[in-house]
C-alpha cells in the first residue's frame, strides 16, 4: 500500500466517524517555543489550553513535521527521520480514552479489502502509562488483548510532553511484533526494532510548566477539558504495511536512495542484516542521503532558506550532510541536481505545491552545495596546513581547538575532519573539539534566552490571556478608550509602574499595531490621569493578546485603570506607506523576473522597506530600474486597495499569495492592488489608493543566503529625502570635475579609463625590472649535495604572479642536467607570499615542492600548498620572509643528507 493511500485512509475513516479533516500547517509555526512544527497536535494547542474555542469537536489531520533532536541517529535506527508526517485524530472534550483506543483499533485491525489497514492483531502490542490502570483495563477488556502483551512503562516512554511548557499528559502506544529476524523476543520494553511502534495515543489531561526532561516536569493544572491527540508515523505504518526494514526504504523515501546508490556504485543492503544495528556504514550513509535530501525538499518548500542560526542553521546542515554523504561513499560531483528532482517526484501526490515551486526551491538548493564544495576545497588547505604543523611537532593528535575552527570558521565537518586526518596518519582531539562545541551551544543558549527577555517567560501571558482576548482595533481606529488589564514587568505581573520604569501594559481594547507579517508595532501614546506613557513597541506574546512596551514619563499607572490609546498618526500613515510599497514591489519583482521570485521575508517601517525573495543571481542595474519603474508607474496609476476576509481554501482559489514562513487562521486577510495585479494574504496595515504611497526608491539589492536575494527601497518623504541626497552628490561631483551633469558619467569614465592606463603602464614596467632581476639571479643557485638551490627575497611589491613566474622561468633558465629548487618570497600589500619550483631531478631526490611551500608558510603565520612541481602559500607576518627561505634551506639540507 503506497503512502499517499495510507493517508487518504487514515483521513477517510475519521471523516467517516464525524471529524472535520483540517489541512497541513507549513512547517514554520508561529510558536516561539518551536524552530519547527514537531508534533501533528501543534496547530491545535490553543484549543488544548483552552486560549481559543475549537471550530469542532473532532479533527483529524496529516501533519508535516521536522524534529532534529536525533539528527546524528538518522540512518543508524528504523525509527528515526529528520522530517515525517503524523496521522492524528483529535477530541476536545469530546470522547476519550474509550474512543481513542476502539477507533485505533478498528482501523489497524479492519481488512484491507473493507478500508483498514488489516494488521494481524496477534502482534500488536499495546504499552500504558504505569499508574493508568484504566487504560491497561480498556486494552484488555474492551479490545481483548491478553494482559501479557500490554506493557506498563514510565514516564520516559508513556508520558507525552512537546518538550517545553504546554499541554500533555499519560499516553498509551501500538507496537507491532515484526518477528524474531529484526532482534530479541519480549516486547517492546525490550526490543524496539523488533517491535516497532506507530501510533501514539495521548490522552490530554494538563498543562505542563518548567519541563526539564521528558521525564522530569512539574504539572501547573488540568486542562479544561479532557481531549485526545493521536499520532500515527504515517512513515511508521508505511514500513510495515509495505513490508519493508526501515522508513528509509518506504515509497517516498526509497527512490532518492537507490539512485545515490547508482550513483556511487554502492549496492544498498549487500552487506547489512534486517535489524538496523546490523546495517554497514555505506547503508547508513545512504539513508542519511535519502532523508536529509527530502527534508531539505521540505523545509524549502515551506519558506526556509538556508543560513547560519535558527532555521537556515537546521537546513543548511541537513544539505551539506546529504552532500558529505555522498562525498563519502565516493561520490565528488554535484549531486542534490541529480537527487532533489527524484524526492519532488515522490512528494508532489500528497504536496503538489512542490512540483509548482520547484524552480525556485531547486534554485535555492542548488546554491548552497556550490557554496559547500567551495567551503570543502577552502577547508582541505587549512585542514593540510594543521595536519602539517601537528606532524613537524611530532605531534600525533590534531588539537581539538583547530578541529572546532575548522567547523566553526570554514563550516568543515567534524567527520570530514576525523576521516582526513585519519588518511594522514593523525588522531583528532575529539574530546576537546566536544568541549568546545558545548561551550558554544551553552553561550548560544544564554544568548538567546537574554534575546527573549520579558516575552520568554509566556506563562504570565497565558494567565493573562485567561481574562480575555484583546478587543484589536488597529484596522479601524487610531485612538480607543481602554481599561488596563495587567502590568508586567521583567516577566512578572505587578500593580503599578512608577516613572522612569519600563514595562509592558496590556489593554482590553487597543487601537495599536502589533508587530507582525514583517510590519513593526505602532508608536503612540497611552495617557491616564496624572499618567503620561510613550509605547515604543507592540507585540503578541500570545496569541489573541496585545502587549504594549512603554516608557513611563509621568505616572505612575495602575492595573485596572482607564487609560485613552492613541497611535502616532505620521507614524501610521508611514508605515502603511511601507507596508503596500512592500506589496508593489512583490507583484513588480514578479512581472520584471517572473512566477518564480516569491518573497520569502519582508521587514517594513515607517518610511523604509526590505523585501527577500528567491532569486539565485544578483540583478542588474537595468533590472533594478525597471523594477523600480513597474512600481512606481503603479503607484502613479492610483490603483484602489482593497482588503476581505475569506476562508483560506477560498483565498488559495481566489488566487491569493500565502507568503513563506507564515501561520494563518481558517479566515484570512486578503489584500488587494488594482484587483489581480497584487493579490497577497496579509494582517498588515495599508493605505487606501496605491498613490498615497508616495515616491518609491529602491536602494540597493544583495545576497542574504542561498538563492535569495534583498531588495531595499525608501517610500514616501524617505524617498524624497535619498533623492534630495543623490542630487546633491551629483552637484558635488559635477563642481569636482568641472561639468554639465549631463556629461558627468562620460568625464569620469574618461578618468577612471586614464587611470587604468596608467596603472597597466605601471604594471609593465615592474614586469620588465622582475625579468632584468630574474637573469642576474641564476648565478646566485648554490649547490647543496647534488641540488641546485636558489633562494631569494623579493621584497615589497612582488605578488604571487610575479613570484610564480619568477620561479617558473629560474627553474627553466637551471636547466634539467641537475636536480634543481626554486624559493622565493616577497609582500604584497603587506602580505608575505612564499612560490617553490622543482624540477623533476629534485622531486627523484623526495624534495617536493608542496612539502616546502607548507614550512615556510606556517613560519609566515599561514598556510599553502600546490603540487610536487610547484605550489604557493602565503602568512600574516611580513617580517619572516627570511626565515621562512631559511627552512626551506634547511629542509633541503636534510633531504640531501647534509649535516652540520
């Protein structure tokens, strides 16, 4: 049974017995616990926490997520993946432990021939929580499960919890019994490939708080209400309904691995057994391919690009893991082109999405294993130059320090490492390198529990929030009448801010703009009696709440006080200004370059715009301006703005854009620019005709990742102002060179030509003194045991061109009769560079210049490297260029068995 037939099954059996099936959220939650959805029951944690009424009483839905936790087990186990999907049901106060329990087992043990999945229900067994005496009754009673096979276990394995405060609760799971040839008998407390688990049954009781483990929590309360969450590994059931060893080697999986398979000429499970700790290191490899390269399908699709923290980090490792997989099992070529279109095949029957977006997903892709094999190429010397320095020691250990720059300065794989390093002889201080790494996570991790500050701690806001959702008026007034719901300072509720404190107020009604979509918070004022307070930012802690950061200037204020709202209105106005310049710019990037250049970022501020989209090569001026025009030729055109709310599957075919990286409700905002020409799904605040915009400038257009480009632009009187800056510089320059602006660019193309020329006239007549020096030169050769050695400083001025022709036309003018070496050093730009030439006499003789040029640098302060017959390096230290010739001399020395 394909995967695809196993989903629909899943979703038809509970839609047959009353749920409301609820379509995927994207990957990227607005969950500020959460890098990524990690559980199918994520999207429906408000209803759990009783922030929010359900819509229904029962959902089921096939989840998409990423869990990365045991990414270093991925391929080792059957039972870990990086990305999978969860089948799950859910009750909210509903039915519960009975319900859960009868509606699995109908649907696993019903026949494939009536819908079911027809697993043989003498080999499932269930496990319970070891105080749930009523689910191990349900199990044996109801369903008829002999009581030895239904597992009492701890907290450990049957309690659910999302690893960070919020609802859980005692879980029961299925296991089946795959047989006798995937490990040890007694089930699943003893063996877990054997006996493998796919479904999960939770049974919602609480609210968590301070979750230090998965078995170390305090629980806060109850929930509100009793509910159920299942998850069923749709990856999970896929193995066993399709009679497979592993997830790996399931419909959706499987193909990427056979063709990295026929691509490295490796045969997947000649050499494995069916249990996964029997598998070969080359098999382990190959489903760490097969996983990581869909995964990475995945996340791109859903919006992230790779990068070096958050998000991108998690991608960026995945893609560069797939590629060094590869690279290990012999495979040099660019591979994710040959691999990425196989995964889309596989995955666009469940997400057709994929296939749509694959341009610019590929792109993307595409981009950062370029960018990774050139960081390789980068990190092979550096890893040369510290494998040489820790031989010339006599050392036998890389020290864990070079390791950890290696992967942390160049991004050079700690395995990579390990294996190169092996290939020459050497140990690596992995201890040392792991002391490191963990000092770097403990550092990022206080980073960003500082960066969070008074938001982190969201069980304030919670509470909060049980008072009441804020009544949000930023659509449709300026200035509200409120009372003060609460006062937070530093994460703790109090009763009053005095003045010169800061803190945060939250209202029952509010007339502010909350950060979100890329749009800053509003700036205002909240005035009581007696009390004067600036806003200087607007957040959503939580959902459905509004918390206002201020500045108390008079005061002080009190909780329970009424208090008058009143938004900045120059402040407002520019920033909707920024808000639909953003918009103009989207739909004019996509008529000028296409389809493909979706957003997939934006930041806007009063004045000031910034938009990210996927584009894998920088634009040129002439694109630029033609952007440019496209935008403003729309804002000249007074197109109407216009905003509606609809479902999300009505706005999709309404031909709506859902922008990357952004969660939405069933109902959404729907904004508009002269009708089809700009149609984007938005909770931001605009203006009302697309000529109140103003003057769009754009300013500059960058790299900010792989495959994604940046461009920014002034709006309104901002962009008057860069104008204003631009003519005045024009003016400057034209009193300069003493010109009409309009023959300014040709006078100064004459003079950068003029300079041009006299730097090419320059330049040549260096390269006849470096060829008169180099014929008085070969006179100086000395003979040391047989080889002809010519050592010489070129001193300042002389480049790695210029020593490199040098040596190579010394080495010729010595001839081939006699064993012959080339040094020479010299400083460029106050950098010293090192050149060795050998002739093939002296490379008989074990004198290779390589070996050469790697001493001398690291006398230098540096590194380098080359082949036998010539190599280079170069050092931060200009003041060693002599020593550095010394040992060459030297290391000449000892190889023609010269002593003394």
């Amino acid at each position: 049974m394909e995967t695809a037939e196993i989903r629909r099954r899943f979703l038809s059996f509970y839609e047959s017995k009353g749920h409301t099936v609820v379509p995927s959220s994207p990957l990227v939650y607005d969950d500020p616990n959460l890098l990524f959805v990690n559980a199918g029951m994520v999207p429906f944690k408000p209803y759990f926490l009783g922030q929010q009424t359900p819509p229904w009483d029962r959902a089921t839905s096939v989840q998409k997520c990423v869990r990365t936790g045991d990414i270093e087990e991925v391929g080792k186990t059957s039972r870990h993946g990086t990305f999978f999907q969860m089948n799950g049901n859910f009750s909210f106060g509903d039915y519960f432990k009975e319900g859960a329990i009868q509606f699995a087992w109908d649907l696993i043990t019903t026949s494939q021939d009536e819908g079911g999945y027809g697993l043989d229900a003498d080999k499932i067994w269930p496990t319970v929580y070891e105080d749930d005496d009523e689910g191990f009754d349900l199990w044996h009673r109801m369903i008829g499960v002999p009581k030895e096979r239904i597992t009492r276990r701890g907290k450990l394995d049957n309690y659910w919890h999302m690893g960070v405060p919020g609802p859980g609760g005692p879980c029961s799971e299925l296991y089946l019994d795959r047989g006798p040839e995937y490990g040890r008998e007694g089930g699943p407390a003893v063996d877990e490939d054997r006996y493998l688990e796919f479904w999960n049954l939770v049974f919602m009781q609480y609210e968590l708080s301070a979750v230090r483990a998965k078995d170390d929590f305090d629980i806060a309360s109850e929930l509100p209400k009793k509910n159920i969450d299942t998850g069923m590994g749709l990856e999970r059931m896929a193995t066993l309904l399709q009679g497979v060893d592993n997830l790996y080697e399931i419909d959706e999986v499987y193909p990427v691995l056979d063709r990295a398979a026929e691509l490295t000429g490796k045969k997947y499970g000649a050499h494995s057994g069916h249990a996964a700790s029997e598998s070969h290191p080359d098999d382990v490899r190959l489903r760490v391919v097969a996983d990581h390269v869909r995964s990475s399908l995945m996340l791109i699709g859903d919006g992230v690009t790779p990068g070096n923290e958050g998000r991108g980090y998690v991608l960026r490792r995945m893609l560069r893991r797939a590629v060094r997989s590869m690279r290990l099992l012999g495979f040099d070529e660019p591979s994710l082109p040959l691999l990425l279109p196989v995964s889309v095949e596989r995955m666009k029957n469940s997400y057709p999405e994929l296939e749509a977006g694959f341009d610019r997903i590929s792109q993307i892709a595409y981009a950062e294993e370029e960018a990774f094999r050139r960081t390789l190429a980068s990190g092979t010397t550096i890893l040369d130059t510290a494998v040489s320095r820790t031989k010339s020691s006599g050392g036998t250990t890389l020290p864990g320090d070079q390791a950890f720059q290696l992967h942390d300065t160049y991004g050079f794989p700690i395995d990579l490492t390990l294996e190169m390093a092996q290939e020459q002889g050497l140990e690596v201080d992995r201890a040392g390198f792991t002391r490191l790494m963990q000092e770097q996570r403990d550092r990022a991790k206080a980073d960003a529990k500082s960066k969070k500050g008074g938001h982190a701690n969201t069980e304030v806001w919670r509470d909060l929030r049980g008072l009441g959702a804020t009544d949000w008026r930023a659509y449709s007034e300026l200035t509200s009448e409120a009372k003060i719901v609460g006062l937070v300072v530093d994460g703790e509720r109090v009763e009053e801010l005095e003045p010169g404190q800061r803190g945060q107020v939250v209202l029952d009604r509010t007339p502010f703009y909350a950060e979100s979509g890329g749009q800053v918070g509003d700036e205002g004022i909240i005035t009581a009696d007696g009390a004067h307070l600036r806003v200087v930012d607007v957040q959503r802690p939580v959902k459905g709440l509004v918390a206002h950061t201020v500045e108390v200037l008079t005061g002080p204020v009190r909780s329970g006080q009424d208090v008058s709202a009143e938004v900045d209105p120059e402040w407002r106005v520019s920033a909707c200004q920024a808000h639909s310049g953003t918009h103009v710019v989207h739909a004019a990037l996509r008529q000028v370059l296409g389809p493909t250049a979706l957003q997939s970022g934006s930041y806007n501020k009063p004045g000031y715009l910034r938009l990210d989209f996927a584009w894998g090569q920088s634009l040129s001026s002439e694109t630029r301006s033609e952007i440019e025009e496209v935008a403003n030729l729309a804002v000249r055109q007074d197109l109407p703005v216009s905003a509606q709310f609809m479902t999300l599957p009505q706005a999709r075919e309404f031909g709506a854009l859902a922008l990357f990286g952004e969660t939405y409700d069933e109902q959404v905002r729907v904004i508009e620019i002269g009708g089809p020409w700009s149609r984007e799904l938005c909770g931001g605040t605009h203006v009302g005709h697309s000529s109140q915009i103003g003057a769009l400038s754009v300013t500059g257009e960058s790299s900010v990742g792989s495959g994604v480009r940046r461009l920014e632009a002034f709006v309104g009187m901002d962009a008057l102002r860069y104008l204003a800056k631009e003519r005045a510089l024009v003016a400057e320059l034209t009193e300069i060179v003493k010109v009409q602006p309009g023959e300014l660019k040709e006078r100064i193309a004459a003079l950068v030509a003029r300079v041009r020329d006299a730097e090419r006239e320059l330049e040549k007549v260096r390269r006849e003194q470096v060829q008169a020096q180099t014929g008085k030169l070969v006179e100086y050769a000395r003979d040391l045991g047989g080889i002809r050695v010519l050592t010489h400083d070129a001193g300042d001025g002389a480049g790695a061109d210029d020593l490199r022709t040098m040596a190579l036309d010394l080495r010729g003018r010595l001839g081939d009769a006699t064993p012959v070496v080339v040094a020479l050093t010299g400083v460029a730009k106050g950098r010293p560079g090192v050149v060795v030439a050998t002739n093939a006499g002296a490379r008989e003789r074990g004198v290779k210049a390589g070996a050469l040029v790697r001493v001398a640098a690291q006398t230098l302060g540096g590194g380098g490297g080359g082949k036998d017959d010539l190599a280079q390096g170069g050092g931060t230290d200009p003041a060693k260029t002599g020593d550095a010739l010394g040992r060459i001399d030297a290391a000449v020395r000892d190889a023609a068995g010269i002593t003394g």
